[in-house]
C-alpha cells in the first residue's frame, strides 16, 4: 500500500522523469557511437576499395588478360626446358631443384645453354636478359596496384608500403601492354629455338665424335647472334 501510494507524491514522479530522460540520453549516445562506428567503418571500406580500384577500361582489361595469358605460357615453357636441362645434373641437384623459383630456374637455363654454346655466351645472354625483363614488366602489370593519371589511355602501376608513400613503378599504356604481349610469345618460340639448335649441335659434335657425317642442314643458324661474341677473347 505504501509503494502504491508513492506514485502520488511529488518526488516520485520527478524520479521518474530523471530516469525516463538519463534513459533517452544513455539510448542516444549508444545509437550515435554505433551510428558512428558504422560510418567510419564504411569510410574505411571505401577507402580500401579506392586504394585497390583498377580503373582500367575494357581494352585495357583485355590487354592486361593477355599479358597475363602469354606469360603463363612462357613460363609452361621454362619450366619444360628447365625439366630438360636439369637431367643432366647429379640426383641431389635433381631434387634440390623441384623447389627452384622461376628466377633460379632461368639461370640455370643459362648457364646450361653457355656451357654448350660458349661460342655464343653474349647471345644467349641477351636473350637471358630480354626475357627476365619482360617477366619483371608482366609482374608489375599482374601484380601492380593501378591508379589513374592526367592522360586518358595512361596508368600508373605504383607499389605499397607500411608507412611509406607509394612508390610509383612504371607507366603503362594499351599499346605497350600489347607489344609486350607479343614480345611474351616471341620469347616462348625463341625459347623453343634455343633447344633445337642446342640439339642440332650436341648431335653434330657426337656425330664427329664417331666418325660420322653431321646431320642434314648443319650447321644450323642460332635463333639470335651477337657482335659480342665475334670479338677476341
């Protein structure tokens, strides 16, 4: 009967008030830090989007599609020439190697092929060095963060670090990422070149070695020459 009756005095009903209104502050201000965390999260998801956005248009997509789809077969054909190449090493090099990259792959591509050709060592070397360079340009390209620049059928390929200001790579057009796509292929056939005439020649010299006639069409022309190669030692 007492409690019942305290809803008619005065002071219970300013309690009341008090607590209704400290209620309604306590509901806003939990609504607005959630409100709050809710933007700014938002705000940093767009951000994050921004920072990673392409910004290509569809023929550069393309261009970069086939960039991309030349170099997986330059590389196929690496790692069927570095297969080969790898044979003639001892079992424990043999296995070491199943955990080349592709880098360490190349080289040794290279030193094997200058082994059997030193008579052209600067040719191979060019080559060697020709297609490093394209598969650093298709890296940047496949793995590059994009960001537009003032020239429309231009982008800038930039690079990321923790706490450091992006770091801008290279340039890029259309145009050049189709040239490389077509120097990509070259390099495959160019390749493929390479171990045929490295062939050729192992099967001319063991043909000599015998006593046998060379095989028809010797000797055979490599797949590049160097005016380096023709200088005196």
């Amino acid at each position: 009967m007492w409690l019942w009756g305290c809803g008619k005095h005065p002071l219970y009903h300013r309690i009341a008030a008090a607590c209704g209104f400290l209620l309604a502050v306590l509901v806003a201000r939990l609504f607005r830090i959630h409100w709050v965390s809710a933007m700014t999260e938002r705000f940093k998801r767009e951000r994050q989007r921004k920072s990673i956005a392409l910004y290509l248009n569809d023929k550069q997509f393309i261009a970069v599609a086939k960039v991309a789809i030349r170099a997986a077969t330059l590389d196929s054909m690496i790692d069927l020439t570095f297969s080969q190449v790898v044979r003639r090493y001892p079992k424990t090099l043999q296995k070491a190697s199943e955990d080349f990259t592709t880098p360490q792959k190349i080289n040794l591509i290279k030193d094997a092929f200058t082994e059997d050709l030193p008579e052209h060592k600067a040719a191979i070397s060019e080559f060697i060095s020709e297609l490093n360079a394209a598969r650093y340009e298709r890296n940047d390209i496949v793995h590059g963060i994009w960001r537009p620049t003032e020239a429309i059928d231009s982008l800038d390929l930039v690079r990321l670090a923790h706490g450091k200001p992006e770091k801008i790579v290279r340039r890029v057009t259309e145009s050049g990422m189709l040239r490389l796509e077509k120097q990509l292929i070259e390099m495959v056939w160019e390749l493929a070149d390479w171990k045929m005439f490295i062939n050729r020649v192992l099967q001319s010299r063991l043909a000599s070695l015998q006593g046998k006639q060379p095989p028809l069409g010797f000797p055979p022309n490599p797949p590049r020459t160097s005016d380096r190669d023709s200088l005196p030692n």
